[in-house]
C-alpha cells in the first residue's frame, strides 16, 4: 500500500525542509527549482507488522509506504499555471492528499516572498488557489459537457445532465470558499466526483512551519481553531 502526499506552500515557506525531515533525505534547499521536485519515500512504521509477521512467517514483510512529493515550485498561480508547470500540477492532482507548509518562523535573512510574516494570510492566500484551480477544471468541464449534450442520445444524454447538475453545484459551493472536501456528497455525487482530480477535495494538512523559538511565545489558538488539521512544526537542522 502507497499514498502519495503533496507538500504545497509559498516559496521559502521550508517545504524542502520538511520533505528532508519527513524522508530522512538531503534535498537541496537552497534553490527554488522552476522544473522538477523532489520525490522521497517513507515507511510507515508499525508494529503490529512485526507481530504478525512473526506469527505467519511470510516470504515477505512489505510495510506501508508515504511517497512525499516536494513540488519544485512555488504553488502560486496555480489557475494561470504561471508558476506552476502542467507537469507540476498533474504530480499535485495525482496526490492523495496535499501538506500546505506556512512559514511562521522569523529570520531576516531569509526574505518572506509576501513582504511580511502572516500565518492567516498564507493560509487562506493557497486555499484560493486551490479553490481557483478547481474551478478552471470544473468550467473545462461544462464545457465539454455543454458540446456532448449537442449530440447525445437518451441514456448518455441523462448521465451528463446529472454531470452537469452536480458541477453546477460544486461551483457555487467553491465559489462561496467552501473546499470539496467539506461537502456532504451523496453516494451517486462521490461516485462521479472519484472521476476528478480536484484539489480541495483531498484531505489537506496545514503545517506551520514555526522556530524552534516560536512554540511557547505565540497564540496558535485561533489557527488551529479555524482550520479541520493543522500541525505546529519545528524541524531542527
Ligand atoms: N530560521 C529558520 N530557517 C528555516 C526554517 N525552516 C526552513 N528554514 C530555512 O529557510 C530557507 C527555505 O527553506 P526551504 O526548506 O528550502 O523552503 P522551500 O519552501 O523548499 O523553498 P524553495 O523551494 O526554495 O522555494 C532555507 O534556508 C531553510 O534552511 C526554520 O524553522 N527556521
Ligand atoms: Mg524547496
């Protein structure tokens, strides 16, 4: 079993650092990198393996692995796909579940690409691309959707107007800032949903990527009240 995860942030948020600290690796982290990311494997450690392992005496042991993705480049501009190559992007739409690193520690010698330190900004700033992402792939859509209806003979013809119905809806939810992953789907809804690739749809953990420093001085409460999984992190180098 294999999930792939894909770490997302703003440029110099310490995504590398993370993806090093995650995969035991030794990624570069000094450039920002236009084309290519970093791919490293992890195995989840568990116990409960050994155990059985022990008791069946199996050919072979093959625990659980994380394959971490460290996209190259700043996840920005995701809907122009500026920042973001097609290559890139497939690797995030491919991911089973997305890391969105914020940086939250202080060093002025690393300059913040946003001007200045704001958590809360960073935050929302990569959930919008996120969202806008989403919604380019969703109007691609109605609008394939909108030609095969031209042609389409009865039975087809349903199928899309279902399609159609429930990208309608997924529309004005994003549009209103709700992720695809908060929206109670019907079962038939998840089923056609399954055929997508869409960002907000996969879980997502929001990592602060806090010094060493930081941890006792700061209030986290708010951020970590407003968003579903958010991790504290200080990875010492
Ligand atoms: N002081 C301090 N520096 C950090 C911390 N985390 C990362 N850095 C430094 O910040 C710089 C950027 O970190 P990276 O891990 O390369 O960040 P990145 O998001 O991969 O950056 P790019 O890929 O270059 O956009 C590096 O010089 C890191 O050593 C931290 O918690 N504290
Ligand atoms: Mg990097």
């Amino acid at each position: 079993m294999s999930i792939d995860i894909g770490i997302i942030g703003l440029a110099k948020s310490g995504r590398t650092t993370i993806f090093n600290a995650l995969t035991r690796g030794k990624a570069d982290t000094g450039s920002y990198t236009q084309e290519g990311s970093h791919i490293g494997v992890a195995k989840v450690p568990e116990p409960r393996l050994k155990m059985l392992a022990d008791m069946l005496h199996p050919k072979r042991v093959v625990p659980a692995e994380v394959t971490y993705i460290d996209i190259g480049a700043s996840v920005t501009d995701l809907l122009k796909e500026k920042a973001v190559s097609g290559q890139l992007l497939t690797q995030l739409r491919n991911a089973d579940a997305l890391i969105n690193v914020v940086r939250a520690f202080t060093d002025e010698s690393i300059p913040h690409i946003e001007g200045s330190l704001d958590v809360d900004r960073d935050i929302a700033a990569m959930n919008l691309e996120l969202a806008f992402s989403d919604l380019a792939l969703l109007e691609r859509r109605l609008e394939r959707i909108e030609t095969s209806l031209k042609g389409a003979k009865p039975p087809e013809r349903q199928n899309l107007l279902r399609e159609q119905e429930m990208l309608v809806k997924l529309k004005t939810d994003l549009e209103k800032d709700v992720p695809i992953r908060e929206l109670r789907l019907t079962t038939d809804e998840a089923r056609i949903m399954a055929n997508y690739q869409f960002l907000t749809a996969k879980p997502l953990l929001v990592v602060v990527n806090i010094g060493e420093d930081q941890l006792p001085q700061q209030n986290w409460g708010h951020i970590i009240h407003n968003q579903n999984a958010v991790l504290l992190l200080s990875v010492v180098n």
